[in-house]
C-alpha cells in the first residue's frame, strides 16, 4: 500500500505539471483562433478532463457486538468481552485518479488505508481497499456536487493486544499469551455523495461523505473458503477532504 500511495503521488506531481501546460498552450491557441471555434473544439470530446489528488479521512465505525471487532471469541471470559469496545474513530489517507467523460461523469480507480486504534493497548482495525469508481455531477457555479459508486476490495486486519489484568503468561519462559491477529479478504459496494469547490482553473478541493459496505467472512484469516455473502463489521461513515489536480474546468 506505501508503494502504491508513492505511486499515486508520483503520478498526481506530473499529472498537475501537464495540466499546467496544457492551460498554458491552451491559452496561447486561443489567441490564433477564434474563441467560439476554440470552445466548441475542445467541449465537443467524450474526455473533456483528466485529474488526481490526495485524500485524508475520519469517520466512525461500529458494530453490535465487541466479538465482531475482533473476530474471535477466545479472548477471555463473556464477561471481559461484553466490555470491549465495540465503536470507535478510525482515520487515514489515499489518493484517487479520474478521467471526465462529457462534462458529467467521472470514470477512475482510488485507493485508501484506514486504522481504527482501541484500548489504547496497540489493538486497533486497519482496512486497506481500491476500486474502480464511477460518479455524475452538474455544476453550480463553482461548485459541482457528485454521486457515487465504487466497486472493489481490500483486507481488515485486526489486532487485539490486552490490557495487563488479561495477560495470561508462563514464568518458565516468560512468554504472554492472549494475544489475537486476523487478516480477512473482502469484496465492497461503496456509496458515496460529494461537492467539489474551484479554487483555480486547475486545483480544487473536495469534500466527500461515503459508507463502505465490505462482505467477505469476519471470523477467519485468508483461506479458500471465504463466504462473500457475510456483511463484514465495524463499518460506519467517512468524511474526506483532499485537493484535486489537473484539468477540472471544461472549456
């Protein structure tokens, strides 16, 4: 994934240099041609924008109950799991690509890691996810609103380290036991709504509310025999908040 996040990076630094040059020739041919002929060549295309950027995120997630956070049920007594946490803040980082299909759509691929810490003792739920994502928008002025979709998977790892009162140790040869860590595949359906704000002709900030919905089974590792049809949990909401960079206003 830190590949991955270098690569996006990487890719969004060059994608804002040719969109700066493409503004600039733009520009130049604009004054050889006649602006009415210029405008109708360049709206006139089925990709009428290309643009990349970095996002960060918080959001909550919850479940029902703590043995779900956790995937497992050997942790300690009932008693100690009922008191578990079963919400809690999650925050992270990723990036997404597009393409602007005739002035309305967005066509592209994201990707994003997110750690849940618990307890305050290490424990803690990490998800890391990419898709393919599909969205429509109108323009308000400056601001253009969105609606989407994107269709991928990842894995959620979850770590649970316990509280001292719960270490089980042998003095023999002082190793503590206890310890739980689970890795599980899954497949997600990830709805989302957005506005995206012009600040320049080329940079723009956006804003983006989503609620991942993975499916993949919650009580095992990677194995072969993964039901896909188990809603996975803690889920909950995001906010993300990022720039995007490149050519964003049609002309």
């Amino acid at each position: 994934m830190k590949k991955i996040l270098f690569t996006i990076t990487f890719v969004l630094l060059s994608l804002g240099l040719c969109a700066q040059e493409q503004g600039t020739s733009a520009y130049q041919e604009g004054d050889a041609a006649s602006p009415r002929k210029e405008q109708k060549k360049k709206s006139s295309g089925i990709i009428t924008g290309l643009s990349g950027g970095m996002m960060i995120h918080g959001g909550y997630l919850f479940t029902d109950d703590p043995r779900k956070v956790f995937s497992s049920t050997g942790l300690g007594s009932d008693e100690y799991m009922k008191s578990l946490p079963k919400s809690g803040f999650t925050m992270g980082i990723g990036g997404a690509l597009r393409l602007h299909l005739i002035n309305h759509i967005h066509l592209g691929a994201e990707g994003f890691v997110s750690t849940m810490p618990l307890m305050g003792s290490g424990s803690n739920v990490r998800s890391g996810w990419g898709g393919a994502f599909c969205d429509a928008y109108t323009e308000w002025g400056k601001v253009r609103p969105m609606i989407g979709l994107t269709i991928g998977g990842g894995s959620m790892s979850r770590l649970f380290v316990p509280d001292e009162a719960q270490v089980v140790s042998n003095p023999s040869d002082s190793i503590s036991y206890n310890a739980s860590y689970t890795k599980t595949p899954f497949f997600l359906l990830d709805p989302y709504i957005g506005l995206e704000i012009a600040l320049q002709s080329h940079v723009a900030l956006l804003i983006r509310v989503d609620y991942m919905l993975p499916f993949g089974k919650s009580g095992s590792s990677l194995t072969k025999n993964v039901n896909w049809s188990n809603f996975m949990s803690p889920n909950g909401p995001r906010l993300y908040v990022g720039f995007m960079f490149g050519k964003l206003k049609k002309r």
